[in-house]
C-alpha cells in the first residue's frame, strides 16, 4: 500500500474531462481469497459529497458498445450457459458506470450512467475474455455500479460483515453493507424496456436526472437496513466519499460514508434481532462485528490481515483519506 503522503488528494487542481486516476494496490498472496480479487485501483477521491452536490446524466450514450458478432456469441454463450446452471436467473437491468468527474473546487461532481444487464456483465466482466475486452476499451464492459458504505457506529466502531461460504462470489469474506443502484426503481426494469419508445419517453420526463440521482443514494440506505437490518432512520445523511474499483473483472464502486446513532452493541443485537425475526440477507452473511477505525485501516491497508474484495480494501484507502482531508484521523501509521 502507498505511504499516506502519496495518497490522492482533491486540494489538488482537478481537470473535469479526467475520468479516471489509475493507481492501483496489490493484496499480498496470504489469504484465502486469489490475489487478485484483493488489488484495487482509486478512480476518484471526494471531500464527502452530499445528494444535492451531484449532476446524474443517464443516457443511452453511455451503454455499453459491442464489439463485433463473435464477441456477442460468446457474451450470449455465456449467458446460456449462467442460465442453464441456474434456471429462475433473471435479466435484470443495471446501472452502468461510465465515468465520473469533480469540479476543481471539489464541491460538486457529474455521474455518468448507462444502462446495462446481468446477461452482459456475465458475458463481459465476469467473462474470460474480459481482459481482452479492457484492453480494446472500457466501452463494451458492462461495468454495472456497485456500492458500499463506511458506516460508523456512535462509539466510532466501523460496521463489518462476514459472508459466508454459500454465496455466489467472495466467499468466507469480510465485506461492508453494499451491492447496487437499482434501475427498476426508476422504472426500467430490462435492457430492451430502456432501449423500446417506453425508455425514450422514460429519459424525456423532466425529473429523469433528479431520479436517477436519488436512487444512487436510496439504494445504499436499502443495503445497508436488508444487510444489517440498521433502520435509515438511525443514519446521519450520508456523504460520498469517492469511487473506486476491483481490479479483476475491472468492477467499479460508489463509496458512502455515515455516522449512525446505534452503538456498536446495539447494532449487533439489531443485525441478530432482525435475522431471526425477517431473514436479514439469508445467505448473504453469517455474522456481524466491528473495528475501530484505526484498526481497521492498519488491518486492512498496513497488515492485509482481513480477506477483502478489492472493491472494499478501495472503500478503506477512500475513508483513510476521507478522514485525514477533514482533520479526522487519529490514525498516523504508514
């Protein structure tokens, strides 16, 4: 990991046309996980961006575009193989990330979306060949947008969860409350519903971009109550923190960070009340804890002691920077 004087930092001029600051970290081979699926690249840091400081254009210009009929063939193999293996698997519609970029004053940003589907990110990200696709150009990835919260308990304990080994992919890991925008909830459900005269007329109605700006951050209030069953209504407004994402499969993140007014302890009699009670997430994770926050940065950034997504190990770079920017850090390591 980089040294704190080298990480990024947004008091520098930032060019709006840059989409991306490539600088990547590699996990050390000593964990369960493979190796690659630790490392991670910061595409943009923040000062803590509210709601209202983001532009939010979603447009079919930011698709994803393919690439000739023998890569298509082997994105729709690819799917039909998912599907045979999984027969009740259903196409959904995501967003997809096209890039996203801060005024130089740092208090204000514009995300760019597309909209894409599961059966492309089987067939692109997760495909074998997806290297070769980043190579040629980010374009015909699907790159649907994930998310993730640092969400910090009242006694300043950072909420973590352990995924079991019954889950379809970082199995036996620890992970923060996270998983995706959903663009059902502003009414496109499929790919060909956005690309049919509905989705034209969907994209006309003057409060498109208010909506799909809402639903970036409705969607990690959603994860974060099904995951820990953590009400919205305990949660201080949440802030973005930045974005970054996993190198392998080249999967990119929105990070949030929060305060919540649960302690550390009665977020875990939550997690365990409402697990039992609703079914938080079956499956999804088996068990709850929490770290402080210098723990969890040497942990995670110093000591790669903790098996984590690479997605998650860049949400921790983002929150370590996120606190020495604001004057919060009692964290002074390496």
């Amino acid at each position: 990991p980089a040294s704190a004087s080298s990480l990024p930092s947004w008091s520098l001029p930032m060019v709006n046309d840059v989409i991306e600051t490539k600088r990547t970290y590699l996990t050390p081979p000593n964990w369960s996980l493979p190796m690659d699926t630790g490392s991670y690249e910061v595409i943009l840091t923040m000062p803590g961006l509210l709601e209202k400081d983001f532009q939010v254009s979603c447009d079919p210009w930011y698709d994803r575009k393919a690439l000739n009929e023998s890569d298509e063939a082997l994105l729709e193999q690819a799917w039909q193989e998912r599907v045979k293996a999984s027969p009740k698997l259903f196409n959904g519609a995501k967003f997809r990330f096209a890039g996203v970029t801060m005024e130089k004053s740092g208090k204000s940003a514009h995300l760019r979306l597309g909209i894409t589907d599961y059966r492309s990110f089987i067939g692109t990200n997760l495909a074998p060949h997806w290297e070769r696709l980043l190579a040629l150009s980010p374009d015909h990835l699907a790159s649907p947008l994930g998310n993730a919260a640092i969400v910090e308990t009242s006694d300043g304990q950072v909420v973590l969860l352990r995924r079991g080994g019954g889950v379809g992919e970082a199995l036996n890991s620890v992970v923060m409350p996270g998983g995706h925008p959903e663009s059902e909830e502003v009414g496109i459900q499929t790919k060909s519903a956005w690309e049919s005269q509905y989705g034209c007329n969907v994209q006309s109605s003057p409060s498109w971009a208010e909506r799909c700006r809402k639903e970036t951050f409705d969607a990690m209030i959603r994860e974060i109550e099904e995951e820990t069953g953590i009400s919205g209504s305990v949660l201080m407004p949440m802030r973005c923190i930045g974005f970054c994402r996993r190198v392998q499969n080249h999967r990119p993140d929105m990070i949030f960070h929060m305060r919540c007014s649960l302690t550390s302890a009665k977020v875990q009699d939550v997690y365990h009340a409402t697990r039992v009670e609703y079914g938080v997430q079956k499956g999804d994770s088996d068990g709850i804890f929490t770290l402080s926050r210098d723990e969890l940065i040497r942990q995670v950034l110093d000591e790669n002691a903790l098996p984590m997504p690479g997605g998650h190990r860049g949400a921790v770079h983002l929150y370590r920077s996120y606190l020495a920017a604001t004057g919060h850090d009692k964290y002074r390591g390496a």
